[in-house]
C-alpha cells in the first residue's frame, strides 16, 4: 500500500517511492537523503503531530507535515 509519508503510524517502517517536490523544496529534501527506494521508520510525533521525526540512514531527521505530504511511502 503506497501512502503519503505523513500518514503513517509510529514505529511503521516502509520505503519511499515517489517525492512529489520540485524546485529548491525538491533539492532540499533529496539533499536529506530522501530519495525514492530509501527505507525509513517513523520514529515519533511532536503533540500536535506536527513535525514528524523519521529515522533512516543511521539518523533522525524531522520534517513538517507539509513537507511529508510531498513524499509517498510503500508501508510493510
């Protein structure tokens, strides 16, 4: 099942397939290591669930909803 990153449930695991951002947003992110076929687990919420802490790569990274929004997952 493929969905958008922010939507997953903590301690979920899953690889990302497609990030939907252009321009400097997409350079960004890719720049984070979040490129299709990368495996991450969602590692917590902040209390209004906004950031999202992801680890992957041996690293946590946080990113706002927003920003998750752009990044589809294929979940386990």
């Amino acid at each position: 099942m493929v969905t958008a990153l922010r939507n997953m449930s903590i301690n979920q695991r899953g690889k990302i397939k497609h990030v939907n951002a252009k321009g400097e947003l997409g350079r960004r992110i890719r720049d984070m290591g979040l490129v299709p076929g990368t495996e991450l687990r969602i590692e917590g919420r902040a209390p209004l669930n906004d950031p999202v802490a992801i680890r992957m790569r041996g690293y946590t990274l946080t990113l706002r909803n927003n920003e998750a929004d752009l990044i589809s997952v294929e979940v386990d």
